[in-house]
C-alpha cells in the first residue's frame, strides 16, 4: 500500500492559512452587517410609522382648516382674511 500523504510547503500552508483567515474575517463582517442591518431596518420601520401618523394628522388638519374657512364664508361671504390683525375683507 502506498502512501498518498504529501506535505505542503511552509509558504503554501501560509497561504492556505492566510486565505483561511481572511474567509472567517469575512463571514464575521458579514455577519455583524446583517445585525446592523436589522437594527436599522427597524429603525426605518419606527420612523415610517411615525410619518405615517404625522401625514395623517396633516390630512385631519388640512380637513379642519376647509371646514373652518367654509364657516368663515357662510358667516361672512367671500373674502380674504389677513391673520396678523384678524380682518376679514369682503370681495
């Protein structure tokens, strides 16, 4: 039976070894952006629900002001208000 066992060079085994190293460094890297990639997508997450909530208090505001400006015109006819002084300049 014949031996099929080779040893490699010192350089070749620091080769491999080196190319080894820098897989594992790798992984490790990739590993620990995924993490801050998950924290950041839920940070994304609570900053998308709180636009939400800040876009749909600007629709409830914005229907407010229509309502407010339409008791305005039936109470005084079409105008212009000039909001420092509060006077209403009928057209």
């Amino acid at each position: 039976m014949e031996n099929n066992q080779i040893k490699i060079t010192n350089e070749e085994l620091e080769k491999v070894n080196s190319l080894r190293g820098s897989i594992v460094e790798n992984v490790d890297s990739i590993g620990r952006f995924n993490i801050k990639k998950h924290f950041l997508v839920k940070q994304l997450e609570s900053v998308e629900a709180e636009l939400f909530a800040l876009l749909q208090k600007s629709e409830e505001l914005d229907q407010n002001e229509k309502e407010l400006i339409n008791e305005i015109i039936e109470k005084y006819g079409e105008g212009q208000l000039n909001f420092e002084t509060g006077e209403y300049t009928k057209e």
